[in-house]
C-alpha cells in the first residue's frame, strides 16, 4: 500500500511539474521577413557577394589565360622561360585562391559584413524575445523554423506578432 501511494504521489509531482511549464513559439523567418532593413541587408550582402565574384572570375579568366597561352608556346621556350611562364602562372592562382579568402573565407569580409548589417537586427530580437518571455513567464520560447522535429504546435502559443510589435514592425 505504502509502494501504491509512493508511485502515486511521484506521478502527481511529474505531472504537476510538466504543467508548470510554459512554453512560447515564435518564428524566425517570419519575423525577419517582416522587417525591412533585414531584406535590405540581405540585398547589400548578395550584391557585395556577386560583385566579389565576379572579381575572383576576372582573375582565375586571367590564370587560364595565361596558362593556355603557355601550353601554345611551351615547346619553343627555353627551360628558364618555362619556369618564369610557370611562376608566373601560379602566382596568379594563389592571387586567385587569396582573394577567394579574402572575401569568403572564414573570417572574410562577407561575415564581417554579415556580422555588421545582420547581428544588431538578429540581437534585436533576442532581447525583445528574452523580455517577453521573462515579462509573461515562459520558461522556453521556441524558434519554430530551427526546430526540425516540431511536427505541431498551437497558433496560440506563437507570440512572433508580438515580438514584431515590441520591435516597432506591424504585420
């Protein structure tokens, strides 16, 4: 009898303590999608991306050409003006590699970007969304666009119109 009321009592506190809990969803995407200086960083990002690219195409244009025209005239040149034809070749390669780092490397000047124009929009969020929760008493909020296994969740419980709200974005 005791072994009943023991197992019992341990499943009323776990259900009571699963209850306790509040949980909040908010959406990612939708929100970012909804504040314009986002979208306009996202265009700034993708038109310094292409506009970078095309400057390591220019220069890896220039290494073919340049290693084409070496394979044209390699039989007529002499052992020292094959190896100047190479060195010179391979410098414009590693000029080519060395740009390629330089713009989209790990620490690159597209992060950089990214961290300048996107970071402050994205902490923006955080600390409306950490303010919320703390003024409503949420213990989790969860971003439904990272959460990969969420198979449901009630429309109730996703607080992203309000986020936006705090943030000065109506929808």
């Amino acid at each position: 009898m005791k072994k009943l009321f023991l197992t019992a009592a341990m499943l009323m506190a776990c259900i009571l303590g699963i209850q306790a809990q509040r949980f909040a969803l908010i959406d990612m995407e939708f929100i970012l999608k909804q504040i314009p200086r986002y979208e306009q960083a996202n265009q700034q990002l993708e038109t310094l991306s292409q506009q970078w690219q095309k400057e390591i195409e220019a220069k890896g244009k220039e290494a073919k050409t340049l290693y084409e025209a070496y394979q044209k005239t390699a039989a007529n040149l002499s052992a020292a003006q094959k190896n100047a034809k190479e060195e010179e070749i391979i410098r414009k390669e590693k000029e080519v590699a060395e740009l390629r780092k330089k713009y989209f490397g790990p620490e690159g000047e597209i992060l950089k970007k990214r961290q300048e124009l996107i970071t402050p929009i994205q902490d923006a969020i955080y600390q409306t969304v950490k303010e919320v929760a703390t003024q409503k008493g949420y213990d989790a909020v969860i971003d439904r666009a990272s959460a990969q296994s969420m198979i449901f969740a009630s429309p109730r419980i996703d607080i992203s119109n309000e986020i936006l709200s705090r943030l000065g974005y109506s929808n």
